[in-house]
C-alpha cells in the first residue's frame, strides 16, 4: 500500500508544506510512503543551486539512514525506513549559504490531503499574520500554502490601521467573517481568505509659492478621509494671498485664504502668493524750505486710490494715525510735515518728512496805547 503527507509535523523552522512559491530554504511539498521506501517532493526555492537530504530515526539532524546530496533534483526516493516510530527528515538548500528546515514525521507515514490556502487582503499590499509569521500580500507573491485538510491555523491582523499609497488603512473584516484575530479549520478545496480594509486617513501635502510669500496650515500629514478641516494661508509682509493650487483627492470649499478641505484621496494643496506693489510716497506742494508767510500745503500721491495721512506735530504718521488729508491745508509758523500713503492690498509708502520754515509768521499783532487802549495799524515803539 502507498500513503501521503504534505502537511508534516515541523519542530525546526518553517511549516511543513508551506508554500510553494520560491521560498528560502526550500520547503516539504510532499512525501509518500510506499512500504519500506519514502519518496520526498520539494517546492524549488528561489536562487537555490543544490539540495541535500538527511533522513534518520533518532533525533532531529540525525542521517542514519542516509546522507545525500540532491543536486538540483527536486524530488528523491529513499529506502529502508521502518514501519513504526518517527522519521527525522532536514532538508538543505544552498543559495549563498545552506539552511534548512526539518520535518517530523509519525511512522508509518498516514495519508493526508492538501488544499492550496490563499491568504491575501483589500487591497492589495497589506501585511497579514499567518500562523504568528508575517506576510506581505501582494499580486506577484500572494501568501499561498498547502495545508492539511481539517488542521487549524491561525489568521490575524496585527497592524491597523497601515500606510499604503499614501493612505491609511484600517481593517473592517475578514472575507470569512473572524474576527481580527481568528482560528481557522481547512476546508476540503481550495480558499481564498481575505482581510478588507478601508481607507481611514489621507496624506495631504502642503507648500507655499513662492518660498517666504507666506505660511500654510495645517502642515503636511495625515487627515481624516472625508472630515472637513480649515486650510488657512498667512500672507508675508510684502506679499498678499492670491490663490490655492490643488491636485489628487484634495477638495476646497469656500473663497479666500481660509477655506473648508475634505480629503478623497491623497492630495496636495499650494498656497499661492503675490508681491504686493508699493504705494507711492506722498509729495508736498509747495516743497519743503523757509517762507515768509503762511503756506498752503497740497499733499499727493501719484497711487491712483490711495489715501494719505500726516501729521505736525513729530510724530510718525501710519494707516491708523495722524490726520487723513483731504484738502490743503495752511501752515503759519514753522513746521515739521510728515507724510505717509497708503491702500489696502498694497505695501504702504515710505513715511516722507519735510521742514517748513516760515520767517515772519503771520498772525495779527495789537498794539495798544499808554491807557491800554488798542491803536489799530500802529506798531509798539
């Protein structure tokens, strides 16, 4: 009689039967026991030049019964095994150094039937844990074994939520309905489990244009998909905001430079600046210098718009002080005028200063005779 197993107890390393699909060191895929001869089947492992075979009856490692190098055979049948106790099997493989894996097999060998087990996830990516070891899903190296029909393993999410794409992704389920961290019992034909996952987080990128036109908030980092956040852009002090630059999953609600965001997708946003123009400095009609009498001052600015304040008295005027020029005004007795322009958008004016002297002031002189009584036109001897 003839008898199979590809699902082999393991007590050094890696699963027996695991998969197939080039992993290092090679694994078991099968071994079949017919009488007193054993035929061993190895899954290819990736880069591997040789194998060799140990088989024993004593303790793990041992080669009583044979010792042999495989070449690059993938397949080997090994006789004298006897009918009761255990069979100790290592398997070598060389790639740029040897490993192995071992097997424990009860005797006589019993017939097992395998089922390829898929475990993969939504998308396509993600990190998953079988049987406590790590597994990467992807389309090219799906997590594939071949399992024993009517065993257990253990399927679990370790990580979640995890970046891929620059999203983040939580898991929701698993396609057989366990829980995050389940037990499953193989089935008699081939099953695909998957682990889903959702989008909870997107990463948004942030920047300014050009560099030091002004700030951008928040930072770049992760948002909540589909929560409305403020994105607010702060121009510098000679630039004004002009626009905001989007790209990818990045939605904005609103106008100005402080709208509402919701992210689909991963996206950027850009804060767009401009330099602002400067208004031009106010000029005095007539100009700065001495006079023998009282002036009319004429203030102007060639800023078509723009307002202008000044002051007399010393002090620096600004947008929010000193007297708004509105018409000439007289200046009797000498003076310090200064000047400054301004609108809204724009860099305000440079603040423009200029000395008026006035030699004999004009104000009305009274003069008044020896009994205190004014004397109209006459000057006090």
């Amino acid at each position: 009689g003839g008898a199979s197993i590809t699902d082999p107890t393991t007590i050094n390393g890696g699963g027996g039967g695991g998969s197939c699909t080039g992993a290092v060191p090679a694994t078991m895929a099968s071994a079949v026991q017919v009488q007193s001869t054993v035929t061993f089947t190895w899954c290819s492992a990736t880069g591997a030049s040789q194998y060799y075979l140990w088989v024993g009856t004593t303790v793990a490692g041992s080669y009583d019964i044979t010792d042999q190098n495989e070449s690059s055979a993938l397949t080997t049948a090994i006789g004298g095994i006897p009918n009761s106790g255990k069979l100790y099997v290592r398997l070598w493989t060389l790639t740029s150094s040897w490993q192995y894996i071992d097997y424990q097999y009860p005797l006589p060998i019993t017939t097992i039937t395998t089922v390829p087990i898929t475990v993969t996830s939504s998308p396509i990516g993600l990190s998953v844990s079988v049987d406590g070891a790590s597994c990467t899903t992807s389309t090219t190296t799906p997590c594939t074994y071949q399992w024993a029909a009517g065993s257990n393993h253990t399927l679990a999410v370790v990580t979640t939520p995890q970046p891929l794409n620059s999203t983040q992704w939580g898991f929701t389920s698993w396609s057989d309905g366990g829980s995050v961290s389940h037990t499953i019992t193989v089935p008699s034909s081939a099953t695909t489990y998957m682990a889903n996952f959702t989008a909870t987080q997107y990463y948004l990128t942030t920047s300014v244009n050009p560099t030091g036109g002004g700030t951008i908030s928040p930072a770049s980092g992760w948002i909540n998909a589909g929560t409305p956040i403020v994105v607010t852009a702060t121009a510098s002090n000679t630039y004004a905001f002009s626009s905001f630059s989007v790209t990818g999953g990045a939605t904005l609600s609103g106008s100005g430079p402080s709208p509402s965001l919701t992210m689909t997708a991963p996206g950027s946003v850009t804060a767009n600046f401009v330099v602002m123009q400067t208004v031009a400095a106010p000029t005095f009609n007539p100009g700065a210098g001495s006079y023998a009498g009282t002036q009319n001052i004429t203030l102007s600015t060639t800023t078509s718009g723009a307002s202008i304040r000044y002051t007399l008295n010393g002090t620096t005027p600004s947008e929010t002080a000193g007297t708004l020029y509105s018409a000439p005004f007289p200046i009797g007795m000498s003076t310090t005028v200064k000047a400054i322009a301004y609108q809204a958008g724009w860099v305000d004016s440079s603040v423009v200063s200029g000395v008026f002297t006035i030699a004999s002031p004009d104000f009305p002189i009274t003069v008044f005779d020896s009994m205190m009584n004014p004397v109209d036109g006459q000057h006090p001897m």
